[in-house]
DNA sequence: TATCATTTATGATATATGTCATCTAAAACG
DNA sequence: CGTTTTAGATGACATATATCATAAATGATA
C-alpha cells in the first residue's frame, strides 16, 4: 500500500514555534538530521509497555492512545494525545522503559528525537529548558486533571465528558467521527461497554446527540454540558 | 502555642544529596539566603486553589494532602505527598495559579524556593536540570499511577491499596496511625465515608487488620495483597 | 464537668452499574 | 460472493455501591 508521506524540514514545521522555538538554528539543524519521523496508520503500535525509552516522542499529526494492558481481553486506557502533544509523558525523564503502550487511534505521524539530544540541548540551552518543561507539563498535568475529571463523575457524566472532550478539544466541531469503538470508551472512563452503548443510545433518544455509527453529531450542547456538571 | 522548631542550613539539610546535589556551594547558599522554611499544624492549609504561585514548595518533613474542594462538605483528594516530594506537582511550570490546594495531615515541614531563582538555575546549571527534572517527573508520574491504580479496582481493592499505601511506601511498618479520616479516605478513592468504615470493619471482622480509632495494624499481608490484585 | 459537634459504626433500602444472553448490523476475509 | 467475525444494541437480572436513618463513641468547647 501506498503512503504519501514525505519527512519535513523542522524549520518548515507548524510546530517549530510550539517546541523548539527557542532552538537556535543550528541546534534545529542537530535535530533535523538526527530526528526520525514516522508515518503509523490507526491500530499500528508505537510503542509497548517494556520497551526501552530511547527517545522523546512528539505527534506531530493524528491521535494516539495511552494504555496498559490489564488481561488478554482488556485494555485501560490512559488517556488520547493530540497533535502538539508529547506522547510517553514524563516518563521519559522518570523511567528507563515505557510504563504505558501506545498506538494509534487514526493515522499519526510521530516525530522520534534522540532524547540524549534533547538533554544535550537541556544542558546546553537555559531558555529552551524552561520553555520545554513548561510544555510538557502542561501534558502531565491535563492528563492528571482528566482523570480526576473522569473518575469525580458517573456514567452519564463520564460520556457527557468524553463527547465533550472530542467536539470542543480535539475535532473543535460539533460533528464528529468517533475515532474509538464503545469499547475503548469504556477502557477509557473504567466502565462497562455495555453501559456505554446504553448511554450513548439513551442520549440519541433524548435528542441530545446524533448517532450514525462512528459519526457523533452534538445536537443539544447545553443538556450535554448540564450531564457533565452534574457528573 | 510554642514550636520548637528551627530553620536548618540548605547544606546541612538530609534533602541536600536528594534534590540539589548538583548546586554548586554558591549555588546553594543563594537558596539558603532565599528560602523561607516553615512549620505547618495539623490542619493547617499550605496553599488553596487559586494562589498566585510563587515558589517552588518542597515537603521536608510530615505528610500533605493535594485536593479540589467540590462543594462546600466534599473535597476530592488528588494524592498524598511524602518528605522528599515536590508539592504542587507541575502546576508550578505550566501554570500561574495552584489548580490544588494543600493541607497538612501530619505536623509538616515545607521548603518554599522561590521559583525565579529554580528558574535561574535550570539555565545556567544544565546538570541540575537534567536531575532536577527527573525528580519532578516520577513524582508526577506516580500520581497518574495511583489515580489509575485506585480507579481499575473496586471498593476492597481500594481499601487495601490504601492501607499498603500508608504501609509500604509511607511508614515503612505493618502498624502505623492513620494521619486521615474515614471520610478522607472516601474522598482519595473516590467511595463514600459508609462504606469504607464497612469495608475497614470486614477486615477487622476477617482477622486483616486490627483497629482501635486512628491506630492500624497489618496482620495479614498476604490477603491483603491479594484484594489489591483481585481489585 | 456538661454540652455540643464530629467521627465512627451499622442496618435497611434505593440506585447505579455490571454481567449474561441474545440479536442485528456492519465489517473482515477467504 | 457467501461466510465468519466483530461491533453495536437491548433486555433481564445480579451485584456493588450509595443513601438515609440512627446510634454509640470520641473529641472539642465553654
């Protein structure tokens, strides 16, 4: 199969003034010659629990989720990361390997820098160590604020949540397609699948959402909001 | 009320190997002339949600709780800090208010540094950073852990999570004294004050532990362990 | 000390959520 | 293309947890 994809110039890169804007253009230069970009389509693993911790991780485009593996069957999944965001967390300066797997939920592309590199950089670069360490807790940090989010909340405020999350955080739209299946919902808020679907269904008779399969359109974005108040 | 407490020397401090080995003795002196130390009650707030942040808060000594108040009976507790733990979590670099407040639950003792001089640091001692970040990293990180580790279990799972919690990684001992209530207790792993009295009574009843008011004592670690792995 | 408030404790009951079974629709596959 | 598998949907029922009521024990306060 056939993928046109092409690797960018960091310079060029929408993200260059996210991240590395601090970078002088020589330190861009070390990068780009030293980073790898790689292209996964949704399901293609990006890395396992386990593996060694080499790099930093930056998606660059798509959407990837964050889990550890319970059993064989089931999944619990950390959180999703959108582009901008970077993905393994803290981890990388905590740990020696991944403590989460991660994959993607849509076609991704993800940037791989040597983290001996972006610590070389650390050492090296005051501003940019500030800079960078703002941004990546900021990730931490929401990924801490979702939990708690979720976990304050029942059922209905949990997929209120969710629903919420995709329109206004990820998609910016009130029409959306759904890029996880009700069981990854459900890996997601610690919920049952089947409750999920009945949730969901139950929203869809309420005249709250539209449902066509994977497609999610919020019709009632104020009763939405009042479920996830309520929790 | 008098406190018999006095203010130590940053260089003399048990802290000074952990967190900021790699200062320089000028270095070090300039926190020490900077920092401010204080003692903390029982009770006593350290910093509400909403606080200008200001310094970069460093739990010497006892144990606090971070927490969102929910509404004016109910807070919800995000996780306990022990010595050695930066408090605030990464707020401190990615926001400019505390998102979490923070009260002791022990008699405590927190290092304020003002966070522009940490700042100054990071720039201009590359070494620092790279360890400092790392410090700060896992203890973010472990928060996410327990957040899923409570969440992924039921009431008993929870329970026991908690009791090896205050045993293993915080008093080191099968006996110890609860620093918290029933009622914290509910607020940390997201149940009600009733049922974790009931489930500390059915493990009393089942010879696990021994309580008398605040005092517990491990009596059998095994199933105890075992609940936490069931959930 | 007596009084009041809070925490701990327990039972009865209501509610929320999970589990199991079944079915349909949609996707994956040879 | 038909066949098989997986996802989505729904009902009946079981279980877990919350809520309400009440009371004893404990701690705080005047």
């Amino acid at each position: 199969m056939e993928i046109n994809h092409k690797v960018h110039n960091c310079k060029d890169c929408v993200y260059r003034s996210w991240a590395f804007k601090n970078l002088s253009d020589e330190e861009l230069k070390l990068i780009n010659t030293k980073k790898v970009e790689k292209f996964y389509r949704k399901g293609e693993h990006i890395c396992v629990e386990g593996d060694e911790i080499k790099d930093f991780m930056y998606l660059q485009n798509g959407l990837v989720k964050l889990y550890k593996t319970e059993t064989n069957t089931r999944e619990h999944i950390i959180s999703i990361a959108k582009p901008k965001d970077f993905i393994g967390l803290l981890s990388v300066f905590s740990n020696k390997a991944h403590i989460y797997s991660i994959t993607a939920i849509e076609d991704s592309v993800v940037c791989f820098v040597d983290l001996e590199l972006i610590k070389s950089f650390i050492k090296s670069n005051g501003i940019f160590a500030i800079d960078f360490f703002e941004k990546i807790s900021a990730v931490s940090d929401n990924v801490i604020k979702t939990r708690v989010d979720i976990n304050t909340r029942q059922l209905r405020g949990r997929i209120a949540y969710i629903l919420l999350l995709f329109s206004k955080h990820i998609y910016n739209s009130t029409k959306f397609s759904l890029p996880i299946s009700r069981k990854e919902i459900a890996e997601l808020i610690d919920m049952s699948t089947e409750n999920v679907i009945r949730v969901l269904s139950e929203f869809r008779k309420d005249k709250l959402i539209q449902i066509e399969g994977k497609s999610i359109e919020i019709l009632d974005l104020e009763k939405l909001e009042k479920f996830y108040e309520l929790g």
